[in-house]
C-alpha cells in the first residue's frame, strides 16, 4: 500500500495522522483516497476545477511528480507520496 506523508500543517485535517496508507494505482488515486477519507484535505490540497493548487508539490519517493505523468504517475506498495506545500520566503532585508 502507498504511503502518503502529510505535512506538519495539514495534520489537522487528517486526524493528526504523519502518514496515510492508502490503496491505489496512480498518484491521482492515492490522492482522491486520502482527501475521500479526511475531506476537509480537499480544499487545502485542490482548487474549486478540482486541480492540485500551484502551492501544493507532490513527490513520488523523491521524484516531484509534474517532471514524471503528473497525477497518472503509477505507484506501487512500497512508494512513499510526499505533499509539501510551498512556503513563501521572507521579505527584502532593508540594508
């Protein structure tokens, strides 16, 4: 069963849970099984067409998945599906 790591700030939208097993084929699968199960993930990870936000980078093991079949990448058991959400940098330091 893939597993999918969920960051630190979304937690609390998959029960406090650090990682989801979940059954699926593609990576869109994994996904769509892991936002079925903690729906209030949906709407941090997906905007209204249903497209992965710009700010959301998924990783199949270490590869990010828009350089490899996007979400129809195929995983297997033993994969591991990284989400990090991207975070802004600081501002200009004035000097």
């Amino acid at each position: 069963m893939p597993k999918i790591l969920i960051p630190t700030p979304l937690r609390q939208y998959a029960e406090k849970n650090n990682a989801v097993d979940v059954t699926a084929s593609t990576v869109g699968e994994a996904l769509n099984a892991l936002t079925g199960r903690h729906q209030d993930l949906r709407r941090h990870l997906y905007n209204d067409e249903g497209k992965l936000r710009s700010f959301v980078n998924v990783y199949l093991n270490d590869e990010d998945i828009r350089y490899l079949n996007k979400e129809a990448t195929p995983v297997s058991e033993a994969d591991t599906i990284s989400i990090v959400p991207s975070i802004a940098g600081g501002g200009r330091h004035a000097g």
